[in-house]
C-alpha cells in the first residue's frame, strides 16, 4: 500500500506536484494517469526517496522507503529506461543491483528468462534498443520479487506482443496480492490494464476512481446537432452543465444534455434540425475532457481548427 | 472498448520475504561495478603498465658516472627507480576515481543504485571502500613489479637491495597508499560535480596543477603551502619529495588523509541533500 499525503514538489517557483493524497492499495493494478509535465514521475521518484518533498510526506507499507530494511524486496521500481550504465552488461547490472541484498544470481537468471532477455544478457547496455532497455528495467525492478511495483511508463518503446506480456505480468502481480502502481498518458492503455485510476494535472489528483466509474462520468454523452440556426440554437444552452461545441458553421456538438431534450427546446424555439445525433465520447476523448485544462504543454491549435471549443456564450458574442 | 474484469481481490497482501540490505551486500556489489565496466580495466592496466616502464627505464638511464652508491643509499635508489611511475599513475587512478561515480550519474544508473541503497551514505561508502582496496593491490602490483623490473637493472650498476628492507618497502607500500588515496579523493571530487568532464577536470587541476601554480605565486604564503598540497604531500609519501618541509612520512599521510576525508565529507553532504 502506497499512502500520500499532501505530497508537495516545488522545483524553484514552479511547483510539479501539488499537495497531492491518494492511497495506492494492495491487489489490484492502480494506474497513474496525466498528460505530460502533470507530476506522475516526479510523484514515482519520490515514492522511492530520489527526490525529497518540499512538503508532505509518502510511505510504502507504513514506512518511508528509505526507513524499509530490503528496500528492493519491499518496491521494485522501473523509472526510465536510463536507470543503467551502458558500459555493463545487462546480467552484471543485474548482478550489481541484486549483490546489495545478497539475492542469489538464481533469482537474476530467472528475472531474465521472465523478461526475455536471454540471447542479450551479455551484451553491454549501451548498444540496446528502448524495448530491450524497458524488459531490463522491468527484470530490475521484479529482481527482489517485492510487493510494491512502481512501474514509469513500462509498455513504453515495446512493440504489441511486448506490451500484451506487460499487461498480464501486472495484472498476475497484482492478484498475487501486490501493489502495482503503473503510470501512463495513454487512456486507452490504461483502460485495458488498471482496475483503478489516479488521474493528475498540472500537479493535483483530479480523479480518483475505480476505471469503470471513471469512464462512466467521464464520458458524457456527446449530441451532434446540424441545424442552418446554429445560433440561436447555441443561444438556448445557458446552463453551466450544458458545452456547446462548434465544429462547422451549421454543426454543433452539445453536451451534458439528452437527444431527446434539445429535439424538445428545438421545437419549443421554433428551430428547425437536420440532424440530431447521440454521440458516445470515445475513452480518449473522456480523458482529454478531463484534462484538458491541465495539460501544460499544449500544442498550438490552427484559427479554424474544427476542435476549438467554445462555450454557449462564446459562440453567441460571436455571432452578434 | 472492452475492459478486464477487476482482479479478484486476494485473501491477504503479498508478503515480502527473503534477505535484506547489508553493508557486505553494498560491498559485493560495488566490486561487481567496478569490475564490470572497461575503464576499470583500461586504467589499472595503465597504471602498472607505466610504472613498469618507468622502473625500467629509469633505472637503464641511470648513469653513476662510476661512482659507486654508498650501501645505506641503494634501497632509496632502488625504491625511486619503483615509485618513478606513481607520478603518472596518480593522473590515472584520479580520473578512475571520478568516473567510478559520474559514470553513474551521466548513465542514469545512480538512480538504480540509490533506489537499492535509499540511504545512500552507505553506497558511497561502500564505492570508497571497494576502491580504496583495488586502487591499493594494483598500486602494490604496480610498485612491487616494477622493483622487481629495476632490480636486475641496477644490479648490473651495483646496486642492491633487499625487497624486505624498510628503505625499500615502506616506499613501496607508501606509493601504493598514496595511489588509494588519490582515487578516492577523486571519487568525492565526481560525486561532488557529478560530471565525468568536470569531475576530471577538476580532480586533475588539484592533483597536476595547483602544486605548478601555486609554485609560480611568488609569494611566501604560497611557498608556505605548497607542501600542503595533495600531491606534494602524498609524492612526499614514498620520497618524491617536490615541495619539502622537511615533514615526517606519517605527517604526509595525515595531509592526503586531511584531503581526502575533505572530499568525501562534501560528497556525503551533497548526497543525501540533492536530489537524485
């Protein structure tokens, strides 16, 4: 069990995680979910005691990390795949990390049969591609056979047969009773893996739910409305629940209301629709709804990019 | 989109079992670093190689004019022609001593290290250790040989010794000491800058060029220093005595001690401040 409360990391002025709390609990995968720069690494390293807190405090299992008497048995921890000297082979490395609490190099032989590294185990770090780096890092942190895992973006540089094996090596871990904690940008990954979401932005938990929940509210349902009065349209949608959506000069798409209710406030406001169209929200979608207000590095959108979002009130100054 | 059904929830937590960390495990696993990566080699190779040569050519260049070499003086001359070769291999073992922990930080592998050692003290103190012994049995290879490579050459000039008399040894054994000192003072010195060029750079600049500027400074107080430098008092060590002050050996080895202790006394500090 993974416990954080008001964990703090401040770099300078600019504050990566902020004041976060969330428990990570034994025996289901718990994923660790944020656009890039949201603070899922910065919270990882902290959890085993590379960077220290400005404020706050985490444990694993009650204690801090630093204070466990076999810290590897206790988390094992893939960060990134640059954990390890490229002069050293992968089994020295290996070799080196299990040297520390006296495992036996049985246990490393096994980690590399597990992982799959056999034909490369001797070749030097250095000369591997990001998959083969991801499988070491992922021998590395199974090497204690620990009870936490603490995996940074481990299906990253994997090719699909590698990412299906990760998938249900973390899902084995967990119902053998352990915590695994994986982080992610891919919701899509996530959805397939993770019985549980922890979602950060900008440095704060702004979800903290079982998967199917999360999907559930998450994504709500989308209507797509064609109508020549997209306007006066838009203009009926004044509550702050209600998103509208411009995405052509005749189209919009609204949410946080019914097919059925709009068809209704169409009639009523003599609007005529040509179209009216229940949308479900696909998975991404849902998480960049989530997000979306706390991706720091976005990518600059084009004037007339149809995904620019207007709210009601927007769309009607602009038609005045 | 599918989704897997939650995993059915255990009877109980995993429990870890099995040993845990210890001080002679961080040991263990220092040595396997250190023998595991090429520099290691390639320098220690170095180091004995040079100094062999050295012993070698020093003692064929020796020209006694036909003076013969009193009897009490033959051990000291034999024990420089042995030690000749320590003046270069300090370069090499600082430079070793530098990367045995910025290697670790350029490759991100002081991350795995730390995160197997989260107390990290102990990690460095271990790296110390392991080094400090290596450094110390490929310095004694290193002087031992290389009087037994001068030995027959300067025989040939008349002059002798025996391998177990002090004037001989305690020079050997002092080059050794002082061949450990300098690598681990360098390995504080990495871990200080974390950077394999800076660390280097540095390390070299206090053990190659302080003694030259310093010497240039003309000035009392720098002459007053001088033999407070690392390599001038660890040269002094084993005879190479550059910027005297007429300082016992023992005292020597206090000043290098001094450096040392210095150089990994910032090391820790730092260590267990920063961030990884």
């Amino acid at each position: 069990m993974i416990q954080a409360q008001s964990l703090t990391k401040r770099y300078g002025s600019k504050t990566a995680v902020d004041a976060v709390d969330f428990t990570v609990q034994p025996g289901r995968v718990t994923g660790f979910l944020g656009p890039n720069g949201a603070g899922k690494s910065t919270t990882m390293r902290m959890i085993v005691g590379l960077d220290r807190p400005t404020h706050g405090s985490v444990t694993v299992n009650g204690k801090q990390y630093r204070e466990h008497k076999a810290p590897l048995r206790e988390v094992g921890v893939l960060l990134d795949a640059k954990a390890i000297h490229t002069g050293r082979s992968a089994y020295n490395h290996l070799l080196a990390m299990a040297a520390t609490h006296s495992i036996p190099a049985s246990r490393v032989k096994e980690v590399i049969e597990l992982t799959g590294l056999e034909s490369v185990a001797r070749k030097r770090v250095g000369g591997f591609s990001l998959g083969m780096g991801q499988r070491l890092g992922i021998a590395a942190a199974l090497l204690g056979d620990p009870a936490t895992l603490i995996l940074d973006e481990p299906v990253n540089g994997l090719d699909p047969e590698g990412v299906q094996w990760v998938r249900h090596l973390v899902r084995h871990l967990a119902a053998e009773g352990r915590t695994v904690m994986l982080s992610s940008h891919l919701m899509s990954e996530m959805a397939v893996t993770a019985d549980h979401l922890i979602v950060l932005g900008r440095g704060r938990v702004i979800a903290d739910a079982p998967v199917a929940e999360l999907i559930g509210a998450a994504t709500r349902k989308t209507v797509r409305v064609r109508t020549p009065y997209a306007p006066e349209l838009a203009a009926l949608f004044q509550s702050a629940d209600i998103t509208v959506t411009g995405t052509g000069t005749d189209l919009l798409e609204i949410v946080g209301i019914s097919a059925a209710e709009i068809g209704n406030l169409a009639a009523r406001a003599g609007i005529a629709l040509h179209e009216l169209t229940p949308v479900s929200a696909s998975l991404e979608e849902a998480y960049m709804a989530l997000t979306q207000n706390d991706v720091e590095y976005r990518t600059g959108g084009t004037p007339d990019d149809p995904a620019a979002e207007h709210t009601a009130a927007d769309l009607q100054e602009s038609v005045r | 989109m599918t989704t897997i059904a939650p995993a059915p929830v255990p009877v109980r937590a995993f429990v870890p079992t099995g040993s845990g960390l210890s001080f002679g495990g961080e040991l263990r696993s220092e040595w396997i670093k250190l023998r595991t990566v090429r520099s290691t080699i390639w320098s220690y190779a170095t180091v004995i190689v040079i100094s062999l040569g050295m012993a070698a050519l020093m003692s064929a260049a020796l020209d006694l004019g036909g003076n013969p070499v009193p009897a009490d003086a033959q051990a000291t001359f034999l024990a420089q022609a042995a030690t000749f070769g320590v003046f270069f291999g300090q370069l090499v073992v600082a430079v070793l001593g530098v990367l045995a922990i910025s290697g670790e930080y350029s490759t991100g592998m002081i991350r795995s290290s730390i995160t197997a050692t989260p107390r990290r003290l102990p990690m460095l103190a271990a790296k110390a250790v392991v080094l400090f012994v290596c450094t110390f049995v490929v310095g004694l290879v290193s002087t031992v040989g290389s009087s037994l490579v001068a030995a027959p050459i300067l025989a040939g000039k008349g002059v002798t010794a025996s391998l177990v008399d002090p004037d001989l040894l305690l020079p050997l054994l002092g080059g050794a000491l002082y061949l450990a000192l300098v690598s681990v003072f360098a390995l504080g010195v990495g871990a200080i800058l974390r950077s394999s060029a800076g660390g280097i750079a540095a390390a070299l600049g206090i053990v190659l060029l302080l003694p030259i500027v310093l010497s240039m400074i003309p000035a009392t107080w720098a002459a007053d220093l001088l033999p407070y430098l690392l390599s001038n008092a660890g040269l002094a060590i084993f005879g190479l005595d550059l910027g005297s002050a007429g300082l016992e050996v023992w005292q020597n080895v206090l000043i290098v001690l001094a450096w040392v202790a210095v150089s990994l006394a910032g090391a820790a500090v730092l260590l267990k401040r920063r961030d990884a």
